[in-house]
C-alpha cells in the first residue's frame, strides 16, 4: 500500500503569497538556462523567487520539469513566464509544480480573467483536471486543489498602452496578485522602443504606479542588468515584486569583470 502524505505537509505556505498581499518587498530573478543546476547556483543569494521563462528563452516542457523541481528544493518559490496567454499552456505548467504563473501582454479585464480561470479549477476557474506531479500524481487532490484557491499565484504583464489605457479594469480582477510592467513593450507601442525618459513613456508608468496604489496591488518591474543601483531606483519608485538580474547576464558580467581586472593587475 502507498503511503500517504500528510496533507499538512503536502505543501507549506506559499511566502510569496503573503508578500504580495501585503505588498511587502520581494526579489526575483529569471532562469534562461535550462539546467537544474542553476537555481542551486543562485540560491545562496537569497532570492524569495525565481522565474523560469519560456517567452525568451529555449526552454521548454521538457526542460521546464527539473527547473521547477530545483527551484523548489531550494526552498525557493518557483513561477514561470509563459510565452503567450495560451490556457492549455498554463495549465501544464501548473500541473508540473509551478507555484503562479506570469502572463504576458494582458490588454483587458477580460484576458487577465482569463489567466486567473487557466489556473484554477471550477468553480473558481477553467483549469482542465489531470493528474500529474502538482498533487502527487492524484493522491493529494484534494488538497492540491484547497493549496490552488490560497496560495497559487497570478501576475499579469503590463506591456501595451492599451492595457494602461484599461488598467482600473484589469486590476478589478478577482484573484490576481500582482502586475509585472514590460518596459521595452510598453515604449514600443508608443512608437518609442526604449526610450524611457520619453514623457509619453513617463506617463504611463506614472499612471501604472497610481493604478498600483489605488487597488493596493502590488507593481512589478524586471531590472535585467546585474548592477543593483538600476533595481533600487526602481525600489524606490514603488515597485515591489522586483526583478533582478538574469542568469546569462550575471555569469556575463562576473567573467568580463573577473577577466579585466585580472589583466589590468
């Protein structure tokens, strides 16, 4: 006969959770490299949470499974970057483990309605049911499924100025967490690719970031360079599921610094 879990020790409380509820500060970065050595690599800093993203990256199902499994072992909460708002597609990374998902390019209430019901089940969502790792292969459903309504999480990108055109709405949606802003995105459906201190671009991150504090959700920003100084004016602005930082380019940046100094002594 299989043993069976204890359903209090299934899965423990989701911190990030908590965090965003409150809109406590956080720190993440973005896994690009699909090997499950890299969360145990990055781990000791002492990231709250890590993103494996399959929007720009080479990773896939396959190689989505063992991140995922690192990542928690780590003692790390584990979310995934879908590459489009597909629900099939979140709801297989659901079912591998994630803890949340972040959606990209979300333009109305109805699409970040959407991304909420790809991840939990009826009667609170649309979740397709299947038995596979997220509820131990079917034997702790049922408190997969009480986990799913608590702790799961849903973040949506802000990447068009559409969707700052119908922010109120999009943050009206029951069960979303947080919102994450995508600069580049963003300037560029204003006709200015990453020209941020545009004031049309100065805008509509200001209008975000009142959006933010009105519906007190919190706002998210990815800081993709390895220099810290970028992610605290970005703290300082009010962003608090903060970004920092991406596999590729701190190993980058380590070896370049590493190497320069090396020769320059």
């Amino acid at each position: 006969m299989c043993r069976q879990p204890h359903p209090q020790l299934f899965r423990k409380k989701n911190p990030l959770k908590q965090a965003l509820s409150k809109n406590r500060q956080t720190y993440g970065s973005w896994v690009t490299l699909a090997h499950p050595l890299i969360p145990e690599i990055l781990a000791p800093a002492g990231f709250d949470w890590l993103v494996v993203d399959m929007e720009h990256s080479s990773i896939g199902l396959p190689e989505l499974l063992p991140l995922i499994i690192s990542i928690e072992a780590n003692d790390i909460v584990p979310l995934v970057r879908v590459g489009e708002k597909n629900p099939n597609l979140i709801k297989r990374v659901m079912d591998a483990g994630a803890y949340g998902v972040i959606v990209p390019d979300v333009r109305t209430g109805q699409e970040a309605k959407g991304a909420v019901n790809a991840v939990r089940y009826p009667p609170q969502g649309t979740r397709g049911v299947g038995l596979y790792r997220a509820h131990k292969y079917g034997r702790m459903f049922e408190a997969y499924k009480k986990w799913l309504v608590e702790e799961s999480i849903v973040i949506i990108q802000i990447e068009h100025i559409d969707a700052v055109k119908e922010i109120d709405k999009i943050l009206e949606t029951e069960g979303l967490d947080a919102f994450m802003v995508g600069p580049y995105d963003l300037s560029a459906s204003l006709g200015k690719p990453g020209v941020f201190d545009d004031s049309e671009v100065v805008g509509a991150l200001e209008k975000l970031m009142e959006a933010s504090i009105r519906h007190g959700i919190s706002a998210g920003f990815h800081s993709a360079s390895s220099n810290p100084d970028e992610a605290r004016k970005l703290r300082e602005q009010g962003y608090t599921f903060l970004g920092f930082g991406v596999d590729t380019i701190f190993l980058g940046d380590a070896v370049c610094d590493a190497l320069s100094a090396l020769r320059d002594h």
